[in-house]
C-alpha cells in the first residue's frame, strides 16, 4: 500500500470519527428537562421528527452547529459551540427551531452568528500550558425561565334551547284538548265557533311549547392553566469585553468583575 494512499485513508478516517462524535440533543423545557430528540446529521425539517417548535434548551458535542428557527436553514439561525445551553431564550429561540445542522471545522464564521456561549463546564477547562488573561464583564442579566402551561379535559354536560322548531305532536294534542274545550262551552252554531277557535288556539299553545324545549349532551373541553417558575434564575447571561471584541457567555451563577478567557476570548475555568 502506497503512503499516498495510507494518508488519504487516515484522512477519510479522522473525518468519519469526527463527524461520529458531533451530536446534538434538544429539550422540550429550559435546563435539559422534558422529551429530548438526539441527531448527529443535519435535520431540514424538525417537522418530521415530531420536535418543531418544541426545543427549550439544547446540549452541543464534537462539533459546532447551526440551528434556524424554519425549516431548510432559513430565517433566524444561530451558531452553537459545544456545551450546554440551559435556556434559547438567550438568543431568541425559544419553541422555535426548524431545522439544524453541523458547521465544519473549515468554516470560517463571524462573531455576530455565535449564540451566547453555553454555561460554563467540562469544555471550558483550561488547556495544557494555556495562558489566561481576565476579561472585564460589562454587563449581567439574570434569565428566569417561562412560565409553563398545563392542560387537561375534562367531560362536561351542554344544555342547549331549541326555540325555531315548533312541536308538531303538543300541536296536534293542544288541538284535540282546545277543541273539546269549545265545544262545551259553545251551544248551537256558536258551539261550532267556539270549537274551532279552542282547536286554533290550543295547536298554537302545544306548538309554542315545543319552542322552548331543552336537550342535553356532554362533549370533552380542553382547559389549560399557568404555572410560574420558582423566581430562580436559571442561568447568567453575562457580556464581557476582550481586545475590542464583545463576548456573551451563560452562567450557573453570577461573576465578578472579571471573567478568565484564553487568547481567542473563550472562557475558561
């Protein structure tokens, strides 16, 4: 085996490995609680997986990825570096992911398409021999989740009026009744007048109370309330500068005046 090939076949190899370990994990609620959806390909259309418009939080590995809020990447997107993101309310995400998919290592992208950086962890630990330098915060807000809402159905009875429908068979009864009615009280041809009104008067009255006859039926109602949130904060979202360039990253709690960063910028702990 020639080394040309050797080296292409570690190259193919090293890709493949690397495309393996990137994988993303989506939540259906803030801080990685909830229905959770894992992919490691890119995904046009969340619609198909049953998770569009559902992700609240989101965990990155191996590899950066994009994620826009329609499907086929389009509309508002966001570059994710690997890490945790408790909360996409950050970068105005929330419940509204389409479609996402990993960015490679060559890619060159700008700052302004980073999200926030995810919430200090494991992948911000400082380097071998990495230097540090101390970045001053320049701004801290607090991110409290979104109040929930919860739902349920419950059967309940509906009486509805049928007040346009006239009552054929009190009619017919309201006529016999009004008629025997009239004609004793009647005598001669006046008695056959007056039954033939107490007929005419006694189909109107069991025709009206048709009218305002009632009916009853259950059907299933769907009911919802909301919850609040506790009143903690789930994360920090802090801004912080660094030879000239302005940095966001998610907190677990709130910092000082400084934040500890490498050469690039990018925090460590």
């Amino acid at each position: 085996m020639s080394t040309v090939f050797k080296i292409l076949l570690a190259t193919v190899g090293l890709a493949i490995a690397s495309q393996a370990t990137a994988q993303v994990t989506f939540y259906n609620h803030a801080g990685f609680q909830g229905r959770s959806f894992s992919t490691e390909r890119g995904i046009l259309n969340f619609e198909r997986h049953g998770f569009n418009d559902r992700a609240s939080s989101v965990e990155v590995s191996g590899e950066r990825w994009e994620v826009c809020e329609d499907a086929k990447f389009k509309g508002r997107c966001a570059v994710l570096r690997p890490g945790r993101y408790a909360s996409l309310a950050a970068m105005g995400l929330n419940n509204r992911v389409s479609s996402a998919r990993i960015i490679g290592r060559d890619v060159n992208i700008i700052q302004s398409r980073y999200a926030p950086a995810p919430v200090l962890g494991h992948n911000y630990n400082r380097r071998h021999d990495e230097q540090l330098f101390e970045a001053k915060v320049t701004s801290v807000r607090a991110v409290i989740g979104v109040a929930e809402q919860r739902c349920w159905v419950e059967r309940e009875q509906v009486v509805t009026q049928e007040r346009d429908r006239a009552n054929v068979p009190g009619a017919i009864v309201g006529a016999v009744v009004g008629g025997v009615l009239g004609h004793q009280i009647g005598s001669g041809r006046g008695q056959d007048i007056a039954t033939v009104g107490g007929a005419v008067a006694g189909a109107a009255v069991g025709a009206r109370a048709g009218r305002d006859g009632q009916q009853a039926y259950t059907q299933d109602v769907r009911r919802c309330e909301t919850v609040p949130t506790s009143g903690r904060p789930d994360y920090w979202d802090v801004t912080y500068e660094f030879r000239g360039d302005e940095h966001r990253v998610q907190m677990t709690a709130p910092p000082g005046r400084t934040v500890t960063v490498n050469g690039q910028g990018e925090p460590r702990v």
